[in-house]
C-alpha cells in the first residue's frame, strides 16, 4: 500500500464540533445557536469518514490489512493509525434538545468529576447563577489532581467560599437529589476493540514514549485518550501531536529501525484551569495563584 493514511474517525463529525462548546452553551444557552465549521470546510485534502468507530484492527502479521470498522460496517484500512478522540461527556445529543434543556429552570445541580472539565463547567455556573445548590462529586481525594497540592488546595478554598457542595472519595455511591446533573469524568469507546486490552485502569491508552500505543508500532495515540502523566489540556496534546508526526514521517522514509522522537511529560505539573469567567487557578513554574490575574493569562 502507497502512501500514508492518517485516520482520524469521529462520532458524527458536525456534533464532534459542537461538542467542545456542549457545557459553555449550559450556562450560556445562545452559544448552542452559534454556527459550528465543519471540518471537511478545512481539511481539503483529507477523506473525511462521518461515523463513529467500533471496531479497530491490527496485526502484526503482512497478510493481514489493518482498518478500522465503522459504525456504518465500512472498513478502512490504515497504514498508521492515529486515535485522537479523547473523552466524551453526557447531555442532550441533538441541538434541538440541548436549547430546550439549557433554558429549563434548574434549582439544583449535581456535577460528577472534579478534573480540569468539571471544575470548569462549576465554576461558569456558580458564577452566572449564583442561587443555584451545585454539588461537585469526585472519586479521588482532592480535586485536580494533575496539578500539584497548592492548585487543589486553593480550588478546594475558591470552590467553598462560592457555596459548592464537595464530595470527595466518592463514586457516587452516595444518593444525591438535583434537577439536572452531568458527568464529567469522560467516557471513552475502546473497551470493545481489539485495543481494550492497551487500556488502563482509567481506561485511557498505554502509549510509550514515542506516542505508540505498547507493542503496536502503527498505532499512536494523542491527547485525552492516553495515559501520560499530566494534565489533559490542548496545549500538551499539540505537543504530542507535533512528536507524532515527526515520527510518521521517519517511519514513512525509513521503516525498519528509525530513530523516533520522544516525548516528554512535564516534569512539573503546569495548567490553569478558569473559575467562571474571569477568574482562574494557575500553577507555574514557581508560584501556585488563583483569582482574577490567572484568569488573565
């Protein structure tokens, strides 16, 4: 097979799109109404598939053709592989839907995960609406925990003082009544592919250092979705897209033994996290802060 093919296999491409701005149009239900570019508009030369994948196949093996099956039955085969479909979050699926449940009347809200999303999304709603009881539910022990003790810390501190109700170490075995609530934890398709056993306990891709899924050389893997140790922000994925492609290219021109690139994860724990809108928690290099100048940066 000439050539390189780099498939990237989305679950219905137009609600991909939308589904970044999913939680901003819950506190802000005119932003669901705002046009969304599609992404066959900007990837000219590219073969966009509009389905989602179930199924992915490797082998080791030269008579047996990689590909990944849609959800559709079409099959597509794949020189490299490179899965970049991060987490997925619940609530309303079609437009329609999440106009109406936007604009609905929501006394109480329960939000499920205390990572860089779900603190996040608390935060635009105890700052738009700041009469409504927002519970936060986190299984670990300490909210945002990929970034250090100080940065949990003062969330944990901005987080009471706006009245948020926390529980910790809990995976909702605890029975909480609210109007509406949205799980933030990310949900991710791979457990019934030929990859679950690559998957970790969190259900994320065990990579190596080149980006390469363990053991499956055709295979990589960029942001959410992986297992790396760090903060899942967009910044760091480019950054491991930027690794993946350089090591394509030297696989393309030399697929024996190539030199790959690696990457690596910050040492330090970096990140800022917004709190509502203008305000935000930020660990640097050598300060942690939180208020309105992080919120700044």
């Amino acid at each position: 097979m000439l050539g390189i093919r780099l498939i990237r296999l989305v679950n219905t491409i137009h609600e991909l799109a939308r589904l970044n701005l999913q939680f901003g149009c819950t506190v802000e239900p005119t932003v669901a109404e705002r046009p969304v570019v599609k992404h066959s508009e900007y990837l000219k030369a590219a073969r966009v598939v509009q389905s989602a994948a179930r199924s992915v196949i490797h082998s080791n093996s030269s008579s047996t053709q990689p590909e990944v099956i849609t959800d559709s039955g079409e099959r597509v085969p794949f020189d490299f592989l490179v899965i970049t479909t991060g987490s997925t979050y619940t609530g309303p699926s079609t437009e329609a839907e999440r106009i109406k449940f936007y604009e609905d009347e929501k006394e109480s809200v329960l939000v499920i995960g205390g990572g860089p999303v779900g603190i996040e999304f608390v935060g635009e709603i105890v700052t738009d609406f700041p009469d409504k009881k927002v519970t936060l539910v986190h299984s670990g022990e300490r909210v945002l925990e990929f970034l250090g003790n100080k940065a949990s810390e003062k969330t944990h501190k901005w987080l009471k003082s706006e009245k948020v109700e926390l529980i910790l170490n809990d995976r909702t075995g605890t029975h909480i009544k609210a109007d509406a609530h949205f799980v933030c934890i990310g949900k991710r398709w791979l457990k019934e592919t030929d990859l679950a056993h690559l998957l970790d306990e969190n259900d994320r891709l065990k990579v190596d250092t080149n980006m390469r899924l363990e053991g499956v050389p055709n295979v990589f893997a960029v942001g959410d979705i992986t297992n790396t140790k760090e903060i899942k922000q967009g910044y760091l994925a480019l950054n491991q897209a930027a690794v993946v492609v350089e090591n394509i290219k030297k696989l393309f021109k030399a697929p024996k033994a190539p030199k790959l690139a690696g990457y690596k994860p910050l040492a330090s724990p970096l990140g800022v996290v917004s709190l509502g809108r203008c305000e935000a928690v930020a660990q640097l290099p050598l300060v942690t802060l939180v208020g309105r100048f992080p919120g700044m940066i």
